[in-house]
C-alpha cells in the first residue's frame, strides 16, 4: 500500500492562537505631577531603567508574541522610545525574541475605559489576552494563569477574566501606598465574589513618606453561601494590575461607557450584574513578586525591592537598558557586596560610604566624604563633597552640590541640587529645577518650571538658574 498523503492531517490542524497583550502606558491619574507634564511615567527611570522595559521583558519572556502598548500622554515620546529600541527577550539571554511590539495612540483618551474601548473597536484583540499596565515589575510566570484560565473558559465561556493577586501583609500592602482591598473567594474554584477597595486604606499615596490608615464595613450577600459551603473573605490581597482576559472584557467595556477604571468600575460592575453569568476569578501568588508603580510611594517600595533581588532575574545586574535608552550605551552594572550596583566607568569612591541598596550609573562622580543609602543615582550626574543621600532617586545630568541633603527626595532629569541645600521627604524636583544653595524645600514640596495650566504643550524655560519655583503639595 502507498503511503498516505499527509494533507489530511495538515487541513485537520487548528490555527494556533497568537498570544497577546495588551499594555497600557498611560496611568490616566495625576499622582506623578509635576513630572508628567514633561515626560510618561512609562519611560521614567526606575533604578535607572525606564518602566516600561520590566513589563515588556517580562511579558516576552513569558512567551508573548504581540504587544500592543496603548499611548496617551506622550505618545510620541513613547513612540519614538520604542521604535528606537531592540526586541525584548528574556533576562539575561543577550538575545532578541520575536515579540512584535505596536503602538495604539490616541492622544484624548483620559481613562483605561477609554482605551480598551478604543482597542475593541480596532479589533487586533482576537482571542485570550493578558491586560497590564506599563509599570508591573514582576517575575511572575504567565504559564499556570494562562492554563487555568483555558481550562476554565473551555467549561464556561462566560469566565472572562483571571485577575492575578498576591499575598501580602498589611504592612506589605501599606508599603505600597494604596488602599486595602477585600476579596470574597470561593474557595474551591477562586471564583471572585466581591471585591471592595476600603476607604482611606494605605494613605500618602502621593508621597514617599506618608502613613494612615482607614476602616470601612462592607456587608456580605447571603447568596454567597447558597452554592457553596463557605467564602473566604481576604484582606491580605494585593492587586498586580495583571490579568488574562477574554476579548468579552473589551466588548463589555464598549457596551458600558461608565466603566472607566478597572478595578473600581469594571471589576465591581460585573459582579453586581450577577445575572448577565459573567465570572471573575483569582490566581495568586505568594512566593513570586508582582507590583505595579502607581503612586510614588509604589516607586520607593517597588526600587527598593529591585535592589534588593526581589525581583530577580529582573535586577540591575541583569542590564535591561539597551543602546537606544541609555543615549547610545546600554546599562552595565555590576553587583558588589550590600546591594550595591555600580557600573563600568564609576570613579571608585575614596572616603564614601555606600551603605547598601544602591545603583549608580556610568559617569556619575562623587564627592569624598558622601554619605549614600537605599538610593539609585543616574548617569553623569554630580555630587559634590560630604553630600547625603537617603531613600532618594536621582535621575541622569543632575547636580547635587557640597552637602546638599537628600532624603526621601525624587530629582529629575537636568535639575540642580545647590550647595547646602536640603530636600526634605517627599520633594519632586521636576526637570531642570534650580534649587539655589542653603533653600530648604519643605515636606511633599512639588518644584517645577511648567505652568500647570499650560499642561502637556508648556514649553520649557532656557533660564540656567530657577529663583523661583512652583511648588505643590499632594492633593
């Protein structure tokens, strides 16, 4: 007999699902102000690597094949940023991936409602998706949610998302500066039941060194217990701001034009319209890291933990910057005793002390007698002699004067620290602010050469030297 044609197998084959992501850099909140009327928080340094490249190394080496970052605020920044970059791999490989990264831009959205509506309507999204935004550093793997999260769709088409949670403490949670979260799960399936975001939870969400807490009661529907002998209630919850989705989630959106936040419009609307059969579900994690930055407390906690190896294989002697986002030289950190990263072309440091968690970038030169911990401090940035620097991040070209003080303080690009001078916890100095010698910028102080109200298209002031700035307060 004459061997069989191997066509028939060939038409028997289903098409394989591409798997997608979609990315939302744009946080449609205001709690980086001053900065990000200037640059997206996406390409904020964050231990001196832009944000969005932790998200994307990690969904690539999760084996996503297409991203789709969704730009609002500077779109052309971040355009221009990604267009210049080389392909994402996983950490630590040295090589590319075939992850095909596109920009979705539309520059009047002002919420993520908005966007996956934008998104529905261009119709890329074709089967299960994972949703994130721009700023997740995580290490999580993607592979059990995705199979989980099949496993349940092939049963019931009307489970729709998978939102991935970690365990936390409340000090854990409190570190990251947002409100306490009670989840009601079943706990044989993880089906989400309820989910309450209390009130006044975390607070200081806006600065880097804020405390406060809140209370709220929250009552517990007695249907809950009809199909099931028990409900966990959990407030040792974090939310990710990851999640795998069906592509109901964005015709649910279209339909719905008061959806506008995730987590508080989309998530708690679909459980209270509990006769459309839509489903929730948790996956969670307890010995891998997931965060998101979303405030600057998140930002201090979030660095602090990159340079503490939580995060691992995403940490700074990994090298995640390429050429095009370090102006032309990628990152080369090496890691020393102490959590101390300092990389190639670094003046070794004579009378300093480095205490630990610290990066410094190349270029950078420091004064004797400089006092440095639990800081990232960018590239050709200066700092004079005796200078203190605790719980800070200071980004590229900036100059820091002869004892200037520096605790708890984030300084942008460009900006200039003057002799003396003392930032106080919680201070934004914004790009190319002049801070003149011996000033002292009060708690949660906001410096800045833009006008508020020139927003976005404010140009920037050519001046060398700022006698006055305009400060904000968290609000």
């Amino acid at each position: 007999m004459g061997a069989k044609s191997r066509g028939g197998a060939s038409e028997r084959m289903e098409a394989r699902s591409v798997l997608s992501a979609v990315l939302l850099a744009d946080s449609f909140t205001q709690r980086f102000l001053p900065v990000t009327l200037e640059k997206p928080k996406a390409l904020l340094p964050l231990v001196n690597v832009p944000m969005i490249e932790y998200t994307l190394h990690w969904l690539a080496s999760n084996g996503v094949e297409e991203a789709y970052v969704f730009c609002s605020s500077h779109a052309d920044q971040i355009k221009a940023y990604l267009d210049a970059s080389c392909t994402w791999g996983s950490a630590g490989d040295g090589g590319g991936s075939n992850m095909q990264v596109t920009c979705v831009v539309a520059t009047n959205c002002k919420s993520a409602g908005e966007a996956l509506r934008l998104v529905d309507q261009k119709d890329i999204i074709k089967s299960d998706f994972v949703l994130v935004t721009g700023a997740v550093v995580s290490n999580v793997a993607l592979a059990p949610v995705l199979e989980a999260h099949a496993q349940r769709r092939a049963q019931d088409r009307n489970n729709i998302m998978t939102m991935v949670m970690r365990t936390a403490s409340a000090a854990q949670a409190a570190r990251m500066g947002e409100p306490e979260v009670l989840a009601c799960l079943d706990p044989a399936t993880k089906r989400l039941l309820k989910y309450v975001e209390l009130a006044g939870a975390g607070g200081g969400a806006d600065g880097l060194a804020k405390g406060g807490k809140g209370a709220a009661s929250v009552k517990i529907d007695a249907s809950f217990f009809s199909e099931r002998d028990g409900v966990q209630v959990r407030t040792d919850l974090v939310d990710t701001h990851i999640a795998v989705c069906g592509p109901e989630v964005l015709l649910l959106f279209s339909d719905n034009f008061d959806y506008q936040s995730l987590q508080r419009d989309f998530v708690t609307g679909v459980l209270s319209e509990e006769e459309l059969g839509n489903k929730l579900y948790v996956h969670e994690v307890s010995r891998e890291y997931a965060a998101c930055v979303s405030n600057l407390r998140s930002y201090d906690a979030i660095s602090r933990d990159v340079l503490s190896r939580w995060t691992f294989p995403f940490v700074p002697d990994t090298n995640l910057l390429p050429p095009s986002g370090g102006g032309g030289a990628a990152s080369t950190f090496r890691y020393s005793r102490g959590h101390v990263y300092l990389e190639a072309q670094v003046p070794a440091p004579r009378g300093n002390s480095l205490v630990s968690d610290v990066a410094v970038g190349a270029l950078s030169t420091i004064g004797d007698g400089c006092h440095i911990a639990q800081s990232t401090i960018g590239r050709h940035v200066r700092i004079g002699k005796g200078a203190t620097i605790i719980g800070s991040y200071v980004h590229d070209n900036v100059v820091v004067g002869d004892g200037a003080s520096l605790v708890g303080a984030f300084v942008c690009e460009g900006a200039v620290v003057g002799p003396g001078a003392a930032l106080l916890p919680g201070c934004i100095v914004s790009f190319g602010v002049v801070v003149g010698a011996k000033a002292v910028l009060p708690h949660h102080a906001r410096a800045t050469l833009v006008s508020p109200s020139a927003a976005l298209h404010a140009p920037r002031t050519d001046a060398a030297v700022v006698v006055v700035v305009r400060l904000f307060r968290p609000g």
